[in-house]
C-alpha cells in the first residue's frame, strides 16, 4: 500500500481505497491487505471528536473515519507515503 492525500494506492491491483469510501469496506478491504484485523478501534470518545473514530493496526497504521466514511490516515513510516508524509486527511486524537 502506498498512502497519499487522497487515501490509499493499493499498488500492485490497480485498484484505490479513497477518502470517502464506507469505513466497513475500507477496514476489511485494509485487513486483507495488512494480513490482519486492526487491533484497536477507537471511538469519538478516544478520538476527542463528535464522529471522528479509529482503526488502528499493530504496524502503528492508523485510519480515521468521520460519520462513517473514510477520512485520513497515519503511518509511523513516510517510506510508505507517496510524499513523505506521516499522515493525510481527519485525525484521532489518540
């Protein structure tokens, strides 16, 4: 997976996971391609926002869902990002 501003290149499918997207569909969809479950999902209360949650990975991925839909992400490595970035889009607090 490679992140950038606008969500998720699933390099090697030809495929994308953008912001936006349901959140059941991304984190399942992220699952197949971490290997694994999130094993932390965080709620508004967690994330120190109304509507704001959490699923987070044990590689330290973090994506953030506003309402549902698919909002940002955070990676503890800038290898991954397209740009170099730790992160993109809506944050959880925790």
């Amino acid at each position: 997976m490679l992140f950038d501003a606008g969500g998720i290149d699933a390099v090697g499918t030809g495929r994308r996971i953008d912001f936006g997207r349901d959140g059941a569909g991304v984190i399942d969809t992220v699952s197949r391609l971490q290997g694994g479950r999130p094993v932390a999902v965080l709620s508004a209360t967690d994330c120190g926002a109304e509507g704001i949650t959490a699923a987070r990975w044990d590689d330290g991925l973090t994506l953030v869902f506003r309402n549902g839909a698919f909002a940002g992400w955070r990676s503890p490595d800038a290898a991954r990002s397209a740009n170099g970035a730790l992160g993109s889009g809506a944050a959880c607090a925790a």
